[in-house]
C-alpha cells in the first residue's frame, strides 16, 4: 500500500491540537506579523497516527532481525534506557536552569565521564560532542590547541590517516585546517608501520587511526605506531567507532591513545533511530586535557557546577579550552540512556559483551569462509570482512548480493568499505544475535553465494523484490534533485 | 546478563566452529600486558537497580513542568502531543539506522523528505537539509558555507546572536583562519551592523526573536549584505515564532539556522536537539548535512533516497562541505510529527499563544518597582532590567519554586552591563497562576 | 518469514531478567517447595524483544487502516490516554492501599460516574463490571435482586429479547436464571411492538434491546416499548454497545430505560487491545439504584471512601446491593483512559463524533448501495447493514467478500451478524475516518463487488493471499484442539 | 476537534451524497424531544489541560513505588521490566481487536497460544483458556463449571479464600439456586474441609498460598473430593509463588484459577488485571472463556485459530458456557512477555527472592512487642495479630509513609476477632531499609 505524502492528504485549515482560541489583543511584534501562508496541513490525530505508523512499516530494524552492518555497531537497544531518559528530572529539564535545580543531572554527566574515563584509561573527558563525527573535531580541535600553545601550530600541518579510515577523519582533520595524508597498508590489513615512520616529521601534527581498524582487525603495532607519532612531536588520534570490540577488556589509554571519541550510539547501544541523534565523548590525555572544550561539570564542597565561558574558566585557572562545541552541554539524552546500559552491564558484562562480539564475527566468519572470500587471514575483531573474489565472473556485484539479502529478510552489511578491499562485504553481528540467528543468517548467505555462482545472476540484479520498493534510481535524484514536495500546479488544481 | 542471549554451551560451540581454544585466542593481536585490563567499576545490575539509582538522580532536579517556568534563551517549554512520543519509539523508527538501504527505509526516508518540506516552507526558504545537530552547530556550519560560496574570509556576528552561538561560531571559524568580527551586546536591536559590511565580508549572521527578544527586520541587512556580494544568515531559536512572524527568506536571507527542539522535543538539559538548515536552491551542493531527494523505483514507483551524496564525508572525505555523519534523525521525526498535527493552523495559533502569555507576563512584571522592560517589540521573550543583580534574584526565586529565566551574567558574564539583566520567556505552558507567582516572588526579592 | 513458538527458541536456562542470587536461607514453604521442572525457557531481552515484535508485525490494527467492523466500534484510541493511565499515582496503586492513600483515584471513580450518569440522563452508575457482558450481568443481576425485592423473582422468570440480540444477552439472562424468548422483527429491522406486547405478561422479568439496534437502526418505538414493559411489571435492559451513534445526543435515560451497560472500550476508545481488557459500568434508573453491586464510591466532608462490604453496606442503610462482582473496584485503567477521552472531547465533541459516525454510516451506504444490498430503507444510525442479494449466483459467499477485503489492506466487516439478515455484512465505520479514507474504502468495495458480479469467483475462494496466512483450518482446529505447544517427543529429540 | 478528521466542508458534501438536508435528517427515528440533549457537562478541551487535571488528580494518591510498600492480598507490586509495557503499545498489539480474522491476527493469536501453554505449564494442568477478567470472576465461572461437569449443587469455600472471591463466587451461584458453604476463617490453615465434602459437593473451592499466607497441601483435599466424585478447584492470587511450590496440578486439583496480575500488569488500583483457567484436556468443552488452538492454512502452514467457540455466547447463545466476551487480551500479552523474559529460571529466582524478602520481614516484625505472627508456613504474605486495632496502626503508619498492609477488618469486618489482624506481603521490591522503616514505625505505633 502506498502512502501519501502528509502534505497531499490534509488541508491548510486542519490541525491535530486543540489550542485555546487566542484573544487577539495583543500584537507587539513590531511591524512583522506573518500575512502570508506558510502552506502546510495539518492532520487530524487519527490521520496522523496512521500516517506514521504505515510509514514505520516501510522500514527495517533491528527489533526486526540482524542488522550487520560493519561500523556501526547495531545492537540491542534496551527499553529500560528509554525509560530513565524520559524521567522528568531529565526530559523535562532546561539547560540553563539555575545549577541548584540540576544537580542530578550533573551529578549524571560526571557519573558518566567516570566510566567513560574508566574504561579508557584516560585522564579527561569532553561530554560536549554532539557524535562521533563531532568528537573527532573536538580532539583534533584539542591537538590544534596543543599545538598552539606550543606555538607549532604554523609549523605542523599535516595529519596522516590509514587508506582505510572512515570518511569523517579526513574530513574532520580539513575542518581544523590540516591537510590529510594517506599511510599505506601492510598487506595483513593493518598499517604499515614503516611507510608511517617515513612519513613523520616535524611538519606533522598527528595520526589518525581507528583500532581496532575498518577491515576488522586490531593493530597490532598499535604502541609502535604511538611511539613513533609521539617521538616525532604528533599527536595520536584514534577513531573510537570499533570500540565495542575491546570495551571492558583493553583500554586505550594503555596503548599510547591521546584522544579518541567514544559514539554512545554504537558501543553503548543509545538508538540510532534512523540517523541520529548521537553523542560522542572524547577522552583526552594528560597532554590534551587543558585544551577541552566548554562547558565542563566541575564539584566543589559537594556541590556541582557548570564551568561555561571563557571568562569563568579564566577564573577558575583552565583558560587553554579550545573553546565551544555546541549551545548547551551536550546530548544528555544519550548520556541518561548510555550510562543506564553501562550499569545494567557493568565491567563484567562489558567484557562479555566484547567477547560475544567478536566471537560472533569470528563465528560468522568461520561459518561463511566456504563460500565467501574472507580478506585477510586469521581471526577478525567484531566485524569480518570479506571482498568480491567469490563473485567472479558470476555477473552478480557486491551491491546485487547485499540487496538479494533484503528479500531474504535481512539488512545488508556493509558494503564498498573500506576502500581498501575490492567489493568489500564488512559484516558485524554485534553481541546481541544469538547462535540461532546466526545460524540461520549465515544459511541464508551461504545460500546466496551459491546460488550466485549457479548464475542465478538475473534474480541477484532483479533484487529486492520483497520490499515496500525496487531498487531506486539514485542517479536521477542527484541530477535533479528533488528536495521538498511542493503544491500541484494550478493547472492540474484546476482539472 | 540479560542482553547477552549465548549461555556458556553457545559460546564453546562457537569457539569450537571458530577453531579458537579460548576467547582470548581471538584478541591475540592486542599486547599482552593491555588485555583484560582492571576496571575500578561495578558488576553487573538489574533493571530495578539501575532504574532506582536514576531514579534517585532525576528527583535531584527541578523538572520545568513542576512549577511556575520562565527560562527560554534557545530552549523552550512547550507542550507536546503524546502522539509524539509514541510514535518515535516504535521500532521500526528508533532502532533503525542512516537509511543507506533505501528499499527498506522508505519510512525513514519519507518523513525526511517530509521534514524537509516543513522547515523550507516555515523558513520561507527553497530547500533544507535533513538536519544538523543542533541550532549552534548549524550556525558555524552555515558561515563555512558562506565562506566557501563567497570565499571571502570575514564574519560579521551580531550583538542580539545568542552569545553561545556566537562562541560555537567562533570556535569553527578561527580553526581556519577566519576573520570573526562579533557586534557588543545590543539590548535593544539598535546595532548598526549594517555599516559593519564590507567586500570582504562572507556573511553577516543575524538572529530573530534576538536573544534578548527582540523582533528583528533583517530585510535591510539583507540588501546591505546582498548589494557587498555578501551573504545574509538568520538564525531563529524559537521555531514556534515562525508561526506569528515574517519568515526570513521573505525579508531577503540566503541561509537560515534554527533550532527545531521547540517543536516535538522535550528540553533534555540541552540535548539532542534539531538544526534546522535551509538555503536556497543554487547553494545545495555547498550545503552540508544529509539530504533526502524524490526519485523513482525500477517500477517507476515514487520513492525516496538520499542524495547528492557527493558533498559529504563518506564520499567526498576531505573534499566534503562537513564532516557531519549521524545528524538528529529521530528529532528531526518528532518535529515532523508535531508539526504534521498542528498544520499551519495550528502553528498559528500556537504562536499568538505564546505571545500573549508573553506580553501578560511582560505587563505584570514591568509594574513592579525596580523592573524596567527593555523591548519594544518581542515575540514569547523579553529582557528586564532589574534592579538587583539577576543571578540572586534567580537563586532567590528558584528556593521560592519559580524558575525566573536566565540572568544576564550567565550568557555575558564578561559584561558588567549584563548583571541585573534577567531574560524572561512564557510560552503556551504557562498559566494566569503562574504569572501571578512570578511577579508576587519577583516584587518580593526585589523589595 | 515465519516466527517460531519462544518455547521452540529459549532454553530453560535462559533468562532476559537479572536478578539477584537468593541466599538459599530461607525455607517456610511447609515443605511444598517444587521439585519438578515446569518446562518454560527464558529468552534474552533481545531475542525477545524480535519475538514479539515480528509477531506484532502479523496483525492489522486501527492505527494501519480502516477497521470497520458492525457492533465493535474501533475508532482511534489517543495515546494522552495511554500517558495518563501510566501516571504512577494511578497505575502503581494498590487497591487496598488506605483510602487516604487513593483520594485522587477515587474522585477519578466519581467524576466519570458522573459524567457517565449525565451522559446517559441515569440517577446511578455501577462502576465494577470488567466487560459489555460483565455490565449485561450486573444489569440482569439488579432486575433479579429488584424483583426478589418485590418477592416476584420465582414468578417473573422470562426475558425476551429480539432475535437480532448480541449472544451475550441470552448469555447473561440464563446466567441470572432466566429464560429467553425471541421478539420477532417488524420487517423494517425493528422490533414489532404487537409481537412484543403478546409476550408480555405477569412472568417477564424484563427486555434486553439493543437501541441503535444490531441492524443499525433506532427502534422508533423505544418509549412505547419501555411503557408496555413497565405496565406490565418488567425491567427495560438496554445493551449499550451502540451508544456511540447516540452519545452527547441522546440521553437513554430519556427514553425509559432502566439499566445500560456502557463499554468503555467502545464508546470511550479504551484500547481493543486484541480482545480486552474491556470495561463496562452500568447505569441504573431509580428503581434498580439500590441494587447496586458492591463497592462503590462515597463522599462526606469532601473526602471520599469506598464502600466495599455487605456488613459496611447495611450499616450506610443501603444493603439491598446485588453483592459483589469482583475483587475489587472494576477496571481503573480504563476509567482514567475513557475520562480523559470524555475530557478531551466535552460535550460538543462527544455530539460532533456521534453525529460524524453517523454521517460516516450513512455516507458509506450511500456509496456502496449502486453495487450492494442494504438490508433495509431509510438512513442507518453509525453502522450500515448489506445482506448477501448482490452476491446472488455469483458463487462468491459473504465471507469469501470478506476475506477478499484483506487482500485489498482493510479488515472486513462484521459478518453473519445479526442472524435476521441473510449473510449479513455489517459496517461500523465510526467517527475516526476521514472522507479520503471512507472514498477508498468505498471504491475497493465497489471494486470487489463487481468483480465478484462478473464472475471473479475463484479469486474470491482463494482470498486472502496478501496476508500472514492463508485460510485456516478451523474445522481441524476444533475436531482435534491443540491448545497448548507440548515438548517434542522423544523419539524426535534422539534424532 | 482533534481526534475528528472531518471539517465543516467534508461534512456537506457527504450530507449531499447522502440527500440528507441536514445531520438531524439522518437521526429522525429519535422521538423530537429527546434528540440533542442539554448535558451538564464542559466543552472540550485541549491535551495540555486534560493532562494537567488528570495529573493533578493522580499525585493524590500514593503510589506503591513512593516508599515502603507491604500490601498484598490478592495484587501484589513487581518490578516489571521496560520492555514489557514498550511491546504491549505497539500499535498493531494496543489497537487490534478479538482475532476473529485469523489470517491477519496471527500475531495475537500466538500469543494467546503461548499464554496458554504458559499458564498450563505454571498451573501443572493439561490445557488453560486465553483468559478471563481476572481471578475472582474465574473463581466464579470455575464454580458454575463444576455445577456443569458434576450436575450437582453444592460448593463448598475454603475459610482460607480471599473473602472478596468468596463474595464474587457467592453473588454468582446464587442468582442459579445453588448453595454455597462458606467455612469459617482460618487463620493458620487447620479447617477440616474434607469432612464436609459429600456425594453432592459439585466441587470445593480452596486457595493456595490462601489469604493469610498459609501454604497449603492440597493433595488429600483433593483425594477427598475425587472420592466423592467432586471436583477441586485451587486459587492461586499470586502466581510468583509458582515458580517455589508445588503446582495444583501436581497435587489433584481439577480447576485451577488465578490472578495472573504479578507477571507484567501494573497495580492499577485494582484493574485491569488478567485471570488465569487452567483444567483438565477432558474438561475443555464445559471451559469458559476463549480458547486459541493451532492448525493449518491452506498451504499448510501452521497457524492459530480462535476455537470450540461452539462453547462461547455468540454461537452457542442461551446454551453458552459463559456469557464472557471480551477478556483481558492486552493483559495477557503482558504476562507472557514478563513470563518469556523469566523463563523458568527466572521464575525460580524471583519466587525465592520474594520467599526471603518475606521471611526477612517476618522474623524483623515478630521480634516487636505486640506483634504475633500466625504462620507455620508462608510464601511472601504472611498474617500478623497486633496488640491494637490494625485499621489504625495501618492509617498512622500511611501518615509516616509507610503502607504497611491490609488490616483484616477490611477484608472481614463481620468477625471481631480479625480487627487486630495485619496481612503483610513482601516482594522483591522491598528493600532492608524498608523493612527496618516498617519496623521501627510499627514498634512505636504499638508502643
């Protein structure tokens, strides 16, 4: 069943909410009171009601089946988390109320920055980051300010990331006014460790590194790699999205990490509900930590307190913050929601967690290495990766097999990343399948690589067919894009 | 652990298929010395556990609905249909991810497409994106744009820009070396921003309400700015006053920011909230965020996807507009929402609402000794000019159970001038009761 | 995708709940303490989170589509509803908490028994009753304790009841010890008033008429109906599941009646939620109002009490009541949802919806009567009644035109209700849908009635097929029952 | 109004298409003056002030999560865990009706057929039907049962039956002739029952863990009554305590009812709650209530069905088994995912954690002066006799915000010697300090 759009099933004068009628007496918005329409309808509770929930059911998620894709960390999302989070005392607090009407949720954030700090090792922590994308800016925006202040800000303008790094790093390191250099792989899916040592200088501000990496595996040079940063006067950087591999089980700041963010909306399973919102804490150590952003929760005499200007941080000696991420003090929200689940696990249960992650992988992997083409030997973190050798000449692409598993009723992986591998399938299960969906999912694909290599390539191509739509024509919506509905034109208004 | 479905039988199956002799044969990459590091941290608890000990945060504070509530200075108070609520947690939307596959997220996809529709026409604007992270950090993204579609390196910030806006700016610009030149506090919309613009200036970045509460016509700066080569940028923190003012793609902006929270979203002490971010149609490939695009399906089917990808991260990596990736997805849906039940009509009406409660509150309190009104014009916000320091009389009022509105002092701390400033909002939430006990505690803390 | 029993997917190990480890000090069980296994696996949060979710995914409901099923009133139910039956002050409350303790549920209990009092122009309102049937009973159960009052309850032992009645009227009279006779129809879906008046006689305890009656039509002749039934000595029971045509419009008090259960479920939007919990307080004239079950609400210097007791009934003067019909005090959640819909709705709204269902009834009659059969002439009330003449040599029954409606995405109808009518096919479209809905709803059924016209028959049997399942097996299901999953046998489990 | 799709315009033209000139044209068969009505009643209102009346009502009443809770006696408070309430408002569970049309219900109907099988396993019984309205209405539909399966007219209650199901029990057996026993209260279990079973007991009715907490065998009462060809019908309010004793089934009974309201419901001041009727496979066609069975579509796959509704009101009419229709749907979907959360093991822990919350309180209340405890045996409820009247002791210790239990002249206000009787229940959710708040109040109450 189709559904329409909202704009083309309501009228202007309709509404859902019953507002008292305004008295009309008053008008002091000086001279610039609307006189035009806006041009949008509203519906009716009931047609809304429906509107939004046949639209829910056009979607997949992971209260459906798995949802394994590579990076981002789908997991269970716990109810009991939604509900603190709409706690009063939480939802319906202002961020600028006075501080004596907010010490819970402080007392909250601080509680919070503990276990983050705990778990990584890490001296500080900034809670502002609005995500993971906005994390990195933060530390990156926190060795700019180290640098600064060594006055090697000038001087050191090149930060090097893996080949296979997450779009954000580079685009996060342009953002700060860096530029971006490529460090070369080892062949094992790791960074060459050499190639890096080359590179370093004194012109160069830092590396930026995910551990474990994008293909799935823990760099095994990891304090080589920061020693070497270190030695040569950068910075370490390392990109937290794969932390749910090690989380309770190794911490960073025992490998020589200066910041990383943490995306509570991965390792700590705040929803991702369709994109968003997410958080993304970064840690900072001993070096970076004078540079961390405002606002910051400081505790005097039992007493907590909101440190958020520049002037006030001048009076409390921390003047060196980089300065403001975002208004107010970060995604509280998410803050309630992850730390219900971080103490619902506790360190046992984390590491746990991390464990049936990676063995989950691992498993999928060992079950999957039959038909498909595993990348890189030996075991993987908490994602496998695979490329496209098994589908060789077979016609069938990494996109056809990933949308021929919509008809079998799963979410794709991740697909095309990272760059380093051709036709790169990056599967993560997460802790939070069981073995009989894992069996069943790995059934399912080891059925389509067979059928694939039958040459079934014509169904593979066709796919999906079982979904509320076919493949959809994403070259037409770039060459003209279409972004907002607009009202049918008078000449088809007036047939 | 109740999240975790293996019991220990699972996990030696697993291992066994896997070929590993234990779990740890599988983390042999990590050094030795770091693995199965010490946690000074607790077991395990249960939901009742957990849920009382949060619980026991939560009471610590003084939720807005408790009592008579006046704080605004971008976040407000409103009411919120329960459909909202609801709806946003149904599976199918909150644990659904970035609708990358979009034959199975055409639901996410088409409230995006929606959400888009609804921020452009409230803007008064050609197109929007599908959000930022919030108003603030659409504001610095919003200069860099201007930057890169100028590139010219000055910013111009108004004096009536919310002071934590205009840090957020800041922040974003110097990293590149953009020139920021800020506008001092301007009380009462006076400012001659206008003479301030230049040939080199990329944009002028302008707010209305202003943080204080004044109305602003941005339709001067707007020919000002457009007659240099420069853009104008308008930021609205209250979308609720869209409703009862002049949009600002009618009075000449290029880009407006906005924060979305007032409509769907509860305050959350300060987030996640929703950037709202339109432009014009010729600036959408500098725009940054995520956009949703109309196309077909291989059966020539209306469907939805998301677009112009070239711009960002993922693709484009250091050639991108932003480096944002997770945008404000689900609050951008109870926007959607509350904004598909009200309809204009209601919109409307919710913002005379607003505005009344407002000029109530303005006329109980300017009769009281040792309170001036600063504005002239506002819409559910206004400044008072108190004749005490502002940051007292809060605390005072706060034992008292009113939460009064933000002191001057906490967003300008640098200005002494700012001291006995007291920024009031009322909004729909507030009662006749409440108005009255605001101003019997004001005039009494003022005694 | 098929979703297995959760019995076929958890182990009895298993469990999605963490508690804490009992010490084991403790043993008082009077050493009854079980020693066997009761065969129920636990499953994970996550594996039951899908579980339930998958399977929500297998049913239709109001907020997908049309739900028009005749005598059931599906209409919207809000979620401020939900939110205020969760408030803890209501829901976390204990019934026998000190009635200190409940004042606010309480005045709750009174001021929808007011509102249902003036609502239906009645002196008194039994608040207990679970259900419609519960209600029917407790009406019953009050013309019984009325007549032994009169000491004519070994006389007066017949109940008549029209042939169009709901089973549950039989149902309940029997169960009060009655016996049922029929009132045959005037042929206009009315009751025939002289048939009525034969019948009656110094053994007839009462009537039991539904009024808007099953066929949708208001009986013209109600006052003349309760005036022969008093002259005669009996009771008028009028079952209230149709009281949304009529409500904020019509006052049943008004028109003789003397005892009407009222479903919140129906008339007041309580949630369906897949087949109760219902609610069904009963409003009483004069003459049964001091039968009235137990307990009941009391006020007295502005505090209110509960009177719970026989023993505290006879010392309030007032212990003629009919007894208890339950535990304790009827269904709470449902009074906090119906007030607050009744709230949101006053009496303006109240009489718009029940003029909007009707308008909505008869516009789908209006609609659908080129293709199909009305049963009879004239405007309906909120429901629109076709028989089974336009199928008529097709070959294609009332039911398959029904299962063939899922196909099309509604749920079908009422059919084969009431009994008058030949393959009876009763609309309830009430007041929550929109004109656009009620067009495309009409233009399906048009759609299918003339494909079934031109001999579409087979499509028709076959239907439906865009559905979970196909037709099931009920004649299986009811020679062998299965009523419960059992262990697989041994001899399985060996393989 | 905004639950009202329709606006003024929509309403004309479906009058047009009608031919009605006016609304009231359609409600002509109403006598004149009774149509359009005056009611004594306000306008509507808006969501934000029904909200806020309702809330306004709900914070005068204490609920049991304010502080130390020990009330029992038939509804019990339980944690219950988030997920529970979350999945039970999905919509496709909240808004669907009685699975009438199977395929498109199957999703009920499962669960139903899981409930089912849950409580048959709980109870020790062969089949157990998809509810009734709660415990005391299924006591009354058991008894009318057995009056059908043996034909005979007599039916004894246990003086350990909670009195409200003895009352309901009472009100329905009597409206059909049949007589009703009732034995005296007794407080520690030691009625001799068996003697007064004959060849015309229909069935005797008896409650385990009865209504003062006494656990009781139920093996030679049922011995007893099968000798005489009746039937047993066991109660069991809190079905928690069937995850630590022995079933009914286990020990004869032949009917088995409960109050499922423990697993998954809320408190609810009483309702809605969720009856449990659990019988023998022999008995299934003299059952009340819906019964949910499984078979095949016609691709043969398998599927669940409502059945032998040959049984039920609307088939079989004035012959019908019960009047029930509607039963506790929504309930039980909450029980069984409370109930597939537990799983066994969890069952086994929550009842003995229950069981050693109960003791704890027991042995902490008997050491105070005044207090005497009854009971031999218990499960998490026990009875306590004070040295003063317990109505009072209960209402002061209320004012100190302790709800400290049921006083027996609530229950019993017929029998003098009840008036000093406290029934205290524990649960998981009390913690030591409750229990050290309970018995330091209640020390100085009777002190």
């Amino acid at each position: 069943i189709e559904e329409a759009l909202s704009f083309e099933v309501g009228d202007l004068s309709g509404s859902g909410v019953d507002l008292q009628e305004p008295s009309g007496e008053y008008d002091r918005l000086g001279g610039l009171k609307r006189n035009n329409m806006i041009g949008l309808p509203g519906l009716s509770e009931p047609e809304a009601m429906r509107h939004f929930v046949r639209l829910s059911q056009k979607n997949y998620a992971i209260d459906m089946g798995p949802f394994p894709l590579g990076s981002c960390t789908m997991k269970h999302n716990p109810r009991l988390n939604e509900k603190v989070a709409r706690l009063p005392g939480f939802a319906d607090l202002h961020p600028l109320a006075p501080e004596s009407a907010a010490q819970g949720a402080l007392e909250l954030i601080d509680t919070l920055a503990f276990w983050l700090k705990e778990l990584t090792g890490m001296p500080a922590v900034a809670m502002s980051p609005k995500a993971g994308a906005h994390g990195e800016l933060c530390g990156m925006m926190a060795i700019k300010a180290a640098l600064e202040a060594r006055g090697e800000a000038g001087k050191r303008v090149r930060v090097l990331a893996p080949e296979s790094a997450h779009g954000t790093n580079p685009a996060t390191a342009v953002l700060c006014g860096f530029k971006v250099e490529s460090i070369p792989g080892d062949g094992t899916g790791r960074v060459d460790l050499e190639a890096l040592k080359e590179k370093l200088g004194d012109d160069v501000a830092g590396i930026m590194v995910t551990n474990p990496n994008t293909c799935g595996l823990f760099e095994r040079d990891i304090r080589a790699i920061a020693d070497a940063v270190h030695e040569a006067g950068g910075y370490f950087y390392c990109d937290g999205a794969n932390f749910n591999a090690i989380a309770g089980k190794v911490k960073p700041g025992d490998l020589g990490v200066d910041a990383m963010h943490i995306n509570l909306h991965k390792t700590f399973s705040t929803p991702h509900g369709g994109g968003g919102p997410g958080a993304g804490p970064t840690v900072l150590s001993e070096a970076l930590a004078p540079f961390a952003p405002l606002p910051y929760v400081s505790l005097e005499d039992g007493k907590y307190g909101l440190v958020e200007t520049l002037h006030h941080a001048e009076a409390e000696d921390s003047g060196e913050t980089l300065g403001r991420l975002t208004a107010f003090h970060g995604q509280m929200g998410m803050f309630t929601r992850a730390l219900s689940y971080m103490m619902s696990h506790g360190k046992d249960g984390l590491k746990q967690a991390s464990e049936d992650a990676v063995l989950n992988a691992n498993y999928v992997l060992a079950r999957l290495k039959s038909e498909m083409t595993p990348s890189f030997d030996g075991p993987c973190m908490h994602e496998a990766l695979f490329d496209d050798r098994f589908l060789k000449d077979t016609g069938v692409e990494t996109i056809d097999f990933a949308k021929a598993m919509i008809d079998e009723g799963y979410h794709p992986m991740t697909m095309y990343f990272p760059l380093v591998v051709h036709g790169a399938m990056l599967v993560e299960p997460t802790e939070s399948e069981s073995k009989r969906e894992l069996d069943l999912f790995c059934d399912a694909l080891l059925s389509l690589a067979k059928r694939a290599k039958a040459g079934e390539t014509e169904s593979f191509k066709a796919a999906p067919v079982y979904a509320p739509r076919r493949r959809l024509d994403e070259t037409a919506a770039a060459r003209h894009p279409v972004l907002r509905w607009s009202p049918p034109q008078k000449a088809e208004a007036a047939e | 652990m109740r999240y975790l479905p293996h019991n220990n039988a699972d996990r030696q199956a697993m291992l066994k298929t896997i070929g590993a002799v234990d779990i740890d044969a599988l983390f042999a990459d990590v050094p030795a010395d770091a693995l199965n590091a010490d946690f000074d941290l607790p077991n395990h608890q249960g939901e009742m556990e957990v849920e009382r000990a949060l619980g026991r945060l939560a009471v610590k504070n003084r939720a807005a609905s408790q009592g008579p509530f006046f704080i605004g200075a971008g976040a407000y108070k409103h009411h919120i249909p329960a459909t909202v609520d609801h709806v946003i947690q149904r599976s199918e939307f909150l644990t659904a991810y970035t609708p990358y596959q979009p034959e199975i997220a055409q639901g996410t996809l088409q409230y995006l497409f929606e959400f888009q529709t609804q921020v452009a026409a409230l803007m008064g604007m050609e197109v929007a994106n599908a959000s930022m992270y919030d108003g603030s950090t659409g504001c610095g993204e919003a200069a860099l744009m201007a930057r890169r579609i100028t590139k010219r390196g000055k910013v111009l910030l108004s004096g009536g820009l919310h002071p934590h806006y205009g840090a957020v700016t800041r922040t974003n610009l110097e990293l590149v070396g953009a020139q920021v030149v800020q506008s001092p506090m301007d009380l009462d919309a006076s400012e001659d921003i206008v003479s301030q613009i230049d040939d080199d200036t990329a944009c002028v970045i302008v707010q209305t309400p202003d943080v204080f509460g004044n109305v602003r016509d941005l339709t001067p700066i707007a020919e000002a700015a457009h007659a240099h080569g420069a853009l104008l940028v308008a930021v609205v923190t209250e979308v609720v006053s869209l409703g009862a003012l002049k949009s600002p793609g009618e009075m000449g902006a290029d880009i407006v920011v906005g924060e979305g929270q007032s409509l769907g979203n509860g305050l959350n002490f300060g987030g996640p909230y929703v950037g709202l971010f339109a432009t014009r149609q010729k600036y959408i490939r500098q725009m940054p965020g995520r956009l949703c695009g109309e196309t077909t399906d291989a059966e020539g089917k209306r469907g939805f996807v998301l677009t112009l990808s070239t711009r960002e991260q993922h693709i484009r990596r250091d050639k991108a507009t932003s480096n944002i990736c997770t945008n404000s997805g689900l609050c951008t849906l109870a926007f959607t929402i509350h904004m598909t039940l009200l309809g204009e009509a209601g919109l409307r009406k919710l913002a005379m609402l607003n505005h009344e409660a407002a000029c109530k509150t303005a006329d109980a309190l300017a009769k009281i000794d040792g309170v001036e009104l600063l504005n002239k014009s506002y819409f559910n916000e206004f400044t008072l000019r108190l004749s005490k320091d502002a940051s007292e009389v809060v605390e005072k009022l706060a034992e008292d159970g009113v939460l009064a509105g933000v002191p001057g002092a906490r967003l300008l701390p640098h200005r002494k001038d700012a001291r006995n400033l007291l920024i009031v909002a009322a909004t729909e939430c507030v009662s006749d009761e409440d108005i009255e006990a605001f101003s019997s505690k004001l005039a009494e803390a003022l005694s």
